[in-house]
C-alpha cells in the first residue's frame, strides 16, 4: 500500500491548527476571566482607596469647622499640615489610576494624618480603623470630641480643694470635682478644726456643707508648675461651728505670696461670698496664709481654688508713674451688660458674671434710647484678639445699645457707676462686640471714664479687621483718688455717629483692684503687721518695731508717689497692648496714652 507523500504533513497541520483552536479558547476563557477579576481588583482597589480619601476630607472638614470657630484652637504647624492636606486631597488624580504622583501623594497625606493625630493625643491606626466599622457621622462626632478637648482650656496647675474634709471627691453644682483638704498634702496648720454644716442648705453647693477652722496662723502650700498669675478663688459661708466657744468670733486676715488679700475679714452670714485674686507668682509655691486677728477670734475658709491663668487674661505689669510694677489684683466687679447673670458652668474659668441693672444710672427719658439686645449667632473669636478666656460667649452675644430710630442723634450717654475703695488704683476692662450692626462700618461712638474721653470716635470694625459679631477689649487704669470714690463709665454718640443706626454699644465691664505699694489689697497694711499680732512678749515689741518702720517706709514712698502723681495726672492711662499676630487693637490703643 502506497504512503502518500504529504501525510505526515497534514497530521502536523492538524496539531498546528488543534493548537491554534486550543489557544484562542483558553485565551478567550482566560480574557473574560481576567476581565471579570481585573474588574473586581480594581473595584476593590479603587473603593479602598476613595473610602481613604473620603476619610481624610471628613476629618479635614471638620478640623476646619474647628479652625472656623476656634482659631486657636490648634498650632500653627498643625494648621499648615490641615491645609497641605486639604490641598493634597482636592489635587489627587481620582480619573487617573496610572498617574505616577498617586503613590507620593498618598505617602504625603498618611503622614501629615498621623501628626496631626500625633498632637491631637488621638491613636491614628485606631481612628482609621473605625472607618470600616462606624458610620461616618459617629467617627466625625468621635473626632470633634477629640478636637473640642484639646482646645478647651487645660490649665497647668488646677487645684479644687474642699476644706473640712477627708472626702476625696466633692462634684460642685457646675460638675466639677473638689478634694477634701483632709486627704490631700496643700493643709499646713498649726492648729485646726474641721467643721461640718448641720443643717445643710440643699440649693447651695456641696463644698459650702464643711469648713476648715483656725485657731493659730496656718497655711495652704500649692506646688506651682508654671510660674506667672495664678488664679485663687477663695469660698467663705459661714455657719455654726462646731466646737468653737460662744465668746469667739471670725475675725481673721489672708495672705499670699507677700500680698495683702483680707485685712480683719469676717464674713457675712446667710449668702456664700467668694474673694476672687489673681496672684504673680514667681516662686514653685504658692502659700496661702489664714490669721485669726487675735486670741478671742478664728479664721475659716470653705474651699480654695488654685488655677494657673491664661497667658491672655490679663498682664501682671502695667506702668503706674512711669515705672513697670508687678501687681496682684482683686476682682470688685465683673458685669455682663444687658445680659443675664452668666454662671461659672458657662464660663472657661467658671467665673461668675452679674448683670448690669444695679449699675445703670437712667435719666428722665433715657430708658426710651437704651435697648438690651440678645444675639442668638456665633461669636467670632479672632487670632489675637479676645479668647473666651478673655470673656464668654454668653457676655458677648449680649448688649446694651444706644441708637435712634429716626433722622436725629440721641444727645445722651449710656451710664454705669461703680462705688470703690479709695486708696488704690483699678484696672478697667471694657468688652465690645458688634452684635447690632447689620453691616460693618457703621458704629462709632465715644468713651468716656470718669468723665474724660478716652476713646474717640471709636470703630469696631477696624479694630476687629471688619467682622462682625468680633470681640474687642480695652483695659484703663484708673486712680479715683483724683476724683470720688465711684468708677463712672460712659458711652455716648460721636461727630461720626449715623441716624438710623447703633450709636454706641457695650458688652462687659470687669474692674479689678490693684495692690498698693506696700503689697496690700485690702487697706494700708504690710504682710508682716498681719503677723505681728500673733507674736507674743519681747518678740512681739521686736518684730512690731520693724515691722512699724518698714510699713511707715512704705507709706511714705505711698504718699510721695501720689503727690509726684498729681502733677501731671488726671486719674486715668490707656494700657498699652501687644498683639503680636493680628493686629485687632488700633495703634492709638496700644500708643501711650496721656494721664487723664
């Protein structure tokens, strides 16, 4: 049987053509495989990467909502890493998976998320893990938390100490946590007596149901963490006390530091009075000192409070007779004006803010041009301006006007009078928030204290770099020496004021007493007087000797200072300001102002 010549080749032509038919199926099959896991891939990649992106915007959204409420609320750094994320975020290549810059920016905005969650105290790796197991409006709410604690205020030495007892925690009517003198190491006393209430007055707060009695001078030692003012807020609510003899009454004297607070205090029955100071304090201790003022009397004290102030509060150094001096300060009035009291739950630095009516000197037909405006907006706290340390929301978003609801002027000024102790200087803070204007520029008004114009034509919205609704304070020191012993402030229309317009307005007043010069806020007295009547026999006739000549030193260089004074001085001198970011108080604030 004849082969035929080309029948190997045709059997290798059929393998070639079997092998071609098998590779285009398995490519088929392969393609539309791939295709179907490529697609699946990608979606997954792709999901992952946007839910990353989508997570970075949400927590930039709302970390400039923050910024946008609270401009200080964070560093400088980490603003400029939110904004070189917000930059980075709204650049990314979404459309374009190939781009060679997706794997850099990506690096970037991990990296800046991480600091940033580094100096908000939060663990990244967590946060960013709950993205796949929370709802995105519980992780934002979560982080708003987070950025709303960091910018509270968190001062550096806080001590709430209620004196009287063991308890080691005592939570006041505003949710704050005091601990009992008896269990903590600030007690140094020689001789003492705890005290509890009886019959405790269920609408006051807890740390007024005990007291902490002296008998013999005795001491109150806080450990100071950062030097400078230091808050101290003193409880008196005086009740029977226990184991005190009928003939003994409370009588007593406060220091601190080498400054007078109390001078023959004794408090007043039937309402809690709290003595507000604001101590410099350069030293790693503060020691506060209760001395009975001699045998048959005693000194109490309720509960103490220790807060280290705000660097923004308020300077210890302001310039009296042209030389710089340190001083501690009382505060005699804190005034919300046209508001509601503003109580400490309301405040930062749980201060207690009284409203303005008992103040308010109203003439015959006055009341027709004062209105009391509520503002139920937002505040806009400014970088370098007034924090809410500085004064509240609740004292700014209220105010008393003066304006005219017709083509005329009122020719009158809004006034408040505040009685004072003669024989000191004072610190006069005035607040000021434009709360009424429907536009910017368009208050002006004048200032006046004690009658002499301290503030012409004034304009909030330059000095708030036109915002409204900004806040904006200036402070004056004040000597009524020169005049009686009230403190008058008055707001009142200028040649700049406009019909139909606010033509003056205020939101706060806050006055505070200045030491003298022999370190006294409460009478002409020195530390060491205090002291000489506890001493007894040759010691007593020693130290009280000293103790005269020192004190009648100081009195003398009193007496010399106000008379060198009263040349050239008519009770008032603008205090001059730094605003070292954004310039909010105009340079005729912060110029040295003529004495009035």
């Amino acid at each position: 049987m004849d082969i035929p010549d080309n029948v190997f080749g045709e059997s290798l032509n059929l393998e070639d053509t079997h092998l071609k038919e098998g590779f285009e199926e398995g490519y088929e099959t392969g393609f539309a495989s791939g295709k179907d896991d490529g697609r699946d891939v990608g979606l997954k990649t792709g999901f992952i990467t946007g839910e990353e992106l989508g997570f970075y915007r949400g927590c930039i959204d709302v970390w400039n909502s923050a910024i946008q409420i609270e401009p200080t609320c964070f560093s400088t750094r980490v603003q400029k890493n939110i904004k070189e994320m917000d930059e980075s975020v709204s650049k990314y290549p979404i459309l374009e998976p190939e781009n060679e810059s997706v794997t850099d920016i990506m690096g970037s905005l991990r990296l800046k998320f991480r600091a940033i969650c580094a100096t908000l105290n939060v663990n990244s790796t967590k946060l960013h893990h709950q993205t796949l197991t929370m709802h995105t409006p519980i992780l934002l709410l979560s982080l708003a938390v987070s950025i709303a604690i960091v910018s509270a205020f968190s001062p550096a030495d806080h001590y709430l100490i209620d004196c009287g007892t063991t308890a080691s925690t005592v939570v006041d009517l505003d949710h704050r946590r005091f601990t009992g003198d008896g269990s903590s190491p600030t007690l140094s006393a020689t001789k003492s007596l705890a005290s509890k209430s009886s019959n405790p007055d269920p609408n006051l707060s807890p740390v007024y149901n005990t007291a902490r009695v002296f008998t013999k001078p005795s001491d109150y030692k806080f450990k100071i963490k950062q030097k400078g003012s230091i808050l101290v807020r003193i409880h008196f609510f005086k009740f029977d006390f226990e184991n005190i003899g009928s003939t003994c009454h409370d009588q007593f004297h406060v220091s601190a530091n080498g400054y007078v607070l109390l001078h023959n205090f004794s408090a007043p029955k039937g309402n809690p009075r709290i003595k507000d100071f604001l101590i410099p304090v350069d030293d790693d201790e503060l020691v506060i000192r209760f001395i009975p003022v001699d045998k048959t009397s005693f000194a109490f004290v309720n509960a103490i409070e220790v807060i280290s102030a705000p660097e923004d509060l308020i300077a210890n150094v302001y310039v009296i007779s042209n030389q710089n001096i340190t001083h501690a300060f009382e505060t005699v009035y804190r005034v919300s004006v046209g508001g509601v009291k503003v109580t400490p739950f309301n405040d930062s630095l749980w201060r207690n803010w009284v409203p303005d009516d008992e103040f308010l000197k109203l003439d015959d037909g006055s009341m027709k041009s004062y209105t009391k405006l509520h503002f139920d907006g937002r505040i806009n706290y400014r970088l370098g301006g007034a924090s809410r340390e500085v004064g509240p929301d609740n004292m700014y978003n209220s105010a008393r006007l003066l304006s005219s609801s017709n083509d005329s002027i009122p020719k009158l000024n809004m006034t408040w009078v505040f009685p004072v102790n003669k024989g000191f200087s004072y610190l006069v803070r005035l607040h000021f928030c434009d709360i009424a204007s429907i536009s910017i520029g368009m208050i002006y008004f004048n200032v006046y204290i004690n009658g002499n114009l301290v503030y012409e034509n004034l304009d909030l919205s330059s000095l708030t770099n036109y915002m409204l609704a900004s806040p904006f304070y200036a402070d004056f020191v004040v000597d009524p020496e020169k005049f009686s012993d009230v403190i008058r402030v008055d707001i009142g229309p200028s040649k700049l004021s406009m019909a139909h317009a606010v033509d003056g307005i205020l939101n706060g007043v806050e006055i505070w007493k200045m030491n003298n010069s022999m370190g006294g806020l409460d009478g002409e007295v020195c530390v060491g007087q205090l002291e000489s009547k506890s001493q007894s026999g040759g010691q007593m006739s020693r130290l009280l000797s000293l103790t005269a000549a020192v004190c009648l030193l100081a009195i003398a260089f009193l007496v010399m200072r106000r008379k060198t004074g009263a040349k050239d001085s008519v009770g008032w001198s603008r205090v001059p300001v730094d605003v070292s970011e954004i310039d909010l108080k105009s340079s005729y604030l912060r110029s040295a102002g003529a004495n009035v």
